[in-house]
C-alpha cells in the first residue's frame, strides 16, 4: 500500500476576502483535474458556532486526523510567518 502525504492548500486567489469565489475557483481546480482530491473538509466560521463539513471518503477516524494534521500545518505555517514578519521589522 503507497502512502499519500496529505496537503492543505491555502487560498490565495485575487480576493481573499469572498469565500464563495474561492470555493467556486477551488471547484473549477478539481473538475480540471488540477487539484485531485478524494476527500475534503472545509470548516466554516459562521458567527459563533464552527461548523464541518466533508465530501468524499469521510470517517470519522479520516476526519479527525486529517483536522489535526490541518490545524499543525496552520500552527506551523502562522509560526513560521510570524517569525520572519519580525525578522524583517514587522509587526508579528
């Protein structure tokens, strides 16, 4: 059995700002089959609740590991950018 390295991709478009837009981008990029996938979670922050949704191969024990490995890259990727914002005088 091959082992698959999970990837999170950002969004990082034109306008960050219109999720809608993203999500239709996102979906242009896996009908052309430039983004494959077999599973997707999206978690949206919809006032004050946090609401999940998935698509594709989803169970429960999927799910949370690919939410964990998910919320490590964000902690990472959020450390990393906070380290050279004040490397070069930012405001990190």
């Amino acid at each position: 059995m091959s082992k698959r390295k999970p990837k999170l991709v950002q969004f990082r478009d034109q306008n960050p700002r219109d999720i809608a837009q993203q999500v239709r981008l996102m979906a242009d990029r896996i009908e052309s089959g430039e983004m494959p996938c077999d599973t997707m979670i999206f978690v949206a922050d919809a006032g004050c609740d946090l609401e999940i949704h998935g698509w594709g191969k989803i169970d429960g024990m999927r799910c949370v590991g690919l939410l964990n490995m998910a919320a490590h890259k964000f902690m990472r990727d959020t450390l990393d950018w906070m380290e050279v914002e004040r490397e070069s005088g930012g405001a990190a």
